[in-house]
C-alpha cells in the first residue's frame, strides 16, 4: 500500500511541476527538463524495489532501445498533428503516436540486445530526431490560461494509471518487454495532451523539439542504472544516477546560456 500510494504521488507530482513549467516559463524549458529520467526513474526504481536490482538493470537494457519508440511517438504525434480537425482535437495525433510506439517496440523486442547496443542505439536515435525535429519553431506562450486544477490533475492521474500497470504486470512480462513498456511516455504524453489541448499544436510542437536535447540525462541514467544496481542496489543506484543525470541537465543549460 506504502508503494502504491509513492507511485501514484510521484507521477502526479511530476506531470503537474512540468505543466507549471511550461506555463509559467516556457515550453522549451519544459521540454527539455522532460528528457530528464522522470517517468523511467519512477518506473526503474519500483522494478528494483519489487523484483530486485538486477531485475531493473535488465530492463534498463531494452528501456534504452525503446526509447527508440518514444522518440518515435513524438515523431509521429508532431507529424499527425498536422491532420487534426481542430485546436481541441488531440485524438488524431495521439492515435498515431501510440501506434508508432507499439509498432517500434514489438519490432524492437525481436533483436537481442546487451548494453552496448542498447545505449548506441539509443545515442543515434537521440542525434537523429534531434536532426529532424530542428526545424520546428519556438513558440512561447504569451496568453496564459488558468488552467482548471482538476484537468492537470486527471493528467497526473492517467500518468500515475500507467506506472501502476507497468510496473504491476513486471514480473509477468519478464525484464524485456517490462523494460519496452516502461519507455513508454508516461509523464511526456499527458504533459503533451495538456499543452496541446490548452494552448495549441504549436505550443506541443516546441515541446516536442527540445525533448531530445535533454533526453542526454536520460541516456546517462540508464547507462548508470545498468552499471551500478546490481553493485550498489536500488536505492543507492537511483541516487548516483540520478546526480549524473543532473550533473549533465547542468552543463547542457550552461553551454546553452552562452550560445
């Protein structure tokens, strides 16, 4: 009960800090703290604490080339927006972003991968849809909309839903295809509807672009959650890696300060 009630605090928390953000300063900041380990961290952390270390780390392995196919869902959202019917109408491009991920996923299960692989994988993904999404303009949000508590917090709430399934069906699935399943995006897609649906595909779109440039952390974290669980645990593990994570969002913001 104890874990159930952290899970679902957790990812409520973070959906609603990352709504704010992107009100309040900008949808670019915002996108590029959401390629911080947020969701996969929740989501590591409690294969570690219910099913062991090395559990976790396995997954890492096939979480970091499924974020092959969360890359892929912001592709194909960003690309199926352009048929939406409406400012409001977010079912098209969530309709062929969830597609796109379940079909690179089951695709991606088919490859035996190790570490290296799996994080080279990754690595040219994250370069690649950098590339591609480099185009898009910045939009900064000048109208703010008060925005009704109860909506940002049904998107915690869905966010949370996720993580309770993932990480409640782990040992069923096998470290594999939990660690497939936990690249989904769980904080990133309520986060996008939010945006999307309050101020704008454009608005989505800038999010979207600056995703992959902080999703650098998130490379990093794996590679030491691969690394460090099974010697130093979960607990000791999540905290290392996550101070590289953040050591990382650190310099890229410095180096972006001086462009």
């Amino acid at each position: 009960m104890v874990l159930l009630l952290i899970k679902l605090a957790v990812t409520i928390l973070v959906v609603v800090g990352l709504s704010l953000i992107a009100e309040k300063v900008s949808p670019k900041v915002a996108g590029v703290l959401a390629g911080y380990p947020l969701g996969s961290s929740i989501v590591l952390f409690f294969f570690g604490a219910e099913h062991g270390a090395q559990f976790a780390a396995n997954a890492a392995i096939y979480m970091a080339a499924g974020l092959v196919g969360e890359l892929i869902f912001l592709f194909c959202y960003f690309k199926t927006s352009a048929f939406a019917k409406s400012k409001q109408d977010i079912t098209t491009p969530s309709l062929g972003a969830l597609g796109g991920f379940f079909i690179s996923v089951w695709l991606i299960h088919f490859i035996h991968l190790n570490a290296l692989v799996a994080i080279l994988i990754f690595f040219t993904a994250i370069i690649i849809f950098g590339y591609l999404f480099r185009t898009i303009p910045d939009v900064r949000i000048t109208e703010k909309i008060k925005l009704p508590p109860i909506v940002v917090l049904l998107r915690g709430i869905l966010a949370a839903g996720i993580v309770l399934i993932i990480t409640g069906i782990a040992r069923m699935i096998g470290p594999t295809w939990a660690g497939l399943l936990g690249a989904f995006p769980t904080t990133l897609f309520p986060l996008i509807l939010i945006i999307h649906w309050t101020y704008g595909k454009e608005y989505a779109h800038t999010f979207i672009k600056h995703v992959p440039r902080g999703l650098g952390s998130l490379l990093i974290y794996l590679i030491c959650v691969i690394t460090l669980y099974p010697f130093w645990g979960v607990y000791w593990g999540t905290a290392a890696s996550l101070g590289a994570a953040t050591i990382y969002l650190i310099i890229y913001n410095q180096i972006q300060n001086k462009k």
